[in-house]
C-alpha cells in the first residue's frame, strides 16, 4: 500500500483496550456489546475535541457500535482481522484518494 496523502487519520477504536479471555491476557475475543456501549462516548469526545468531521467505522462491532445509535454517520470498512487486510487496504486508499480530491 502507498502512503497516504490526504489528511491524517486519526485512529480510535471505540473500545480502546484488549479484549481477552478472563484470566488469560495473551488471547483476544470480541469485545462485548457492554464496553463498546462503554467506549462509545470517548470515541465521539474524541472526534469533537479534535473537529473530525468524517468518522470510519472500522470493522462490524464499529459500524453497529452504540456510535450508529448516537445518529453519527459513519463510513464502515472491512477490518483487517480474519483475512480482511487486503479488502481494508485498498478500501483505506479509495478513502485517501477521496479525501484529496475534496481538498
């Protein structure tokens, strides 16, 4: 993949910690529906505090995060987990490609 030359993103996932088994930190899980609901209000402090304007929902658990449900509109991409890196790459560098076109 090319380096990007539209604006810098800004990454943030809307739950912020490593999701694991309980008692076993080196395994990861999806995190739960609770601690997405948990993470969502400091993504969307984030996003204000920095006056992000296009938010990118990385991944399902992003894109049907409680984000969706705060009505901020989102643009879902592939996550790159589970065989997705390729579908992401060429889905982060249309995004790019947009975002230079706009400026």
């Amino acid at each position: 993949m090319t380096a990007l030359r539209g604006p810098l993103p800004m990454f943030w996932p809307v739950y912020p910690n490593h999701p694991h088994e309980s008692g076993r930190p080196a395994t990861n899980r999806a995190p739960r529906a609770a601690v997405i609901a948990e993470g969502t209000p400091i993504a969307l402090a984030m996003a204000a505090a920095f006056r992000i304007t296009t938010i990118v929902a990385v991944g399902r658990k992003a894109q049907g995060a409680a984000i969706a449900r705060n009505a901020v509109q989102a643009i879902p991409l592939r996550h790159r987990a589970q065989g997705g890196a390729r579908i992401f790459a060429t889905q982060l560098a249309q995004l790019d490609e947009e975002a230079q076109s706009e400026t």
